[in-house]
C-alpha cells in the first residue's frame, strides 16, 4: 500500500511539473510572436519614415503642384508592379501676388491594407515666375 502511494504523488507532481512548463512555453511563445510583430512593424516604420524624408526633400528642389503616387516593394526598390508600400504626395498651391506657397502632403501607406505607416508635411514658398 504504501508502494501505490509513492506512484501516486510521483505522477501527480510531474502533472504539476508538465503544467507548470507548458503554461511557461505558452507565454514564451506569445512573447516571441509579439517580438516579431512589434520588429516587422519597427521595419515598416523605419522605411517609411526614410522614404518619406527623401520626397520631401526632392519636392525641396522641384517645382511641381501635380499630386502622385509612388509604389514600392518590400525592400523600397520603385515599381509599378505588385507594390508593397505606396506614398501618396498631393500638393496644393496658393498664389499670392508674385509668390506661391505649396503645401505637400507626404502619406506612406501599406498598399494592399491600405493602412497608414507615416505622414509627413512639407511646404516650399518661391516666386511664381521661377515655375508652376
């Protein structure tokens, strides 16, 4: 009987022990999925904050009012074809006199969720006979 007895509580502590591991390896793995999310979306981030810094800084040296849309793929090479990211630049142009002050509107989104990443405001005052 009291043979039984040692089974018994041998089994019912690695129940306990088996539990207490799989409880741990639940919450190690959330915390590593989390990881990766919170990485990819860091990535994303990073990337549109650079890409978006690099239109603002070539509208600095041209003179357009048009609005675009620039496409990007996964490693923010340009393409046309299956993007990835995508920044939408719209402009707006207010004459004053002699002068135009341009408001740019820099928007980097992910194209296919449609979900914003970063936006970003510019504006560039210069005289209208210099251009648009």
């Amino acid at each position: 009987m009291n043979r039984s007895g040692f089974w018994q509580s041998f089994f019912m502590e690695m129940a306990m022990v088996i539990l207490f591991f799989s409880i741990a390896l639940a919450v190690i793995v959330r915390l590593f999925s989390q990881g990766a999310i919170l990485s990819e979306q860091s990535k994303d981030m990073s990337g549109a904050i650079l890409a978006a810094q690099t239109v603002a800084q070539t509208l600095e040296r041209s003179e357009t009012d048009q609005s675009y849309t620039l496409y990007y793929d996964e490693n923010w090479n340009m393409t046309w074809e299956n993007p990835y990211y995508a920044i939408q630049v719209d402009v707006q142009a207010a004459p004053n006199g002699i002068n135009v002050l341009c408001s740019y509107s820099i928007e980097v989104y992910l194209y296919r969720q449609d979900r914003p990443l970063f936006q970003l405001q510019s504006q560039k005052y210069f005289r209208q006979e210099d251009g648009l």
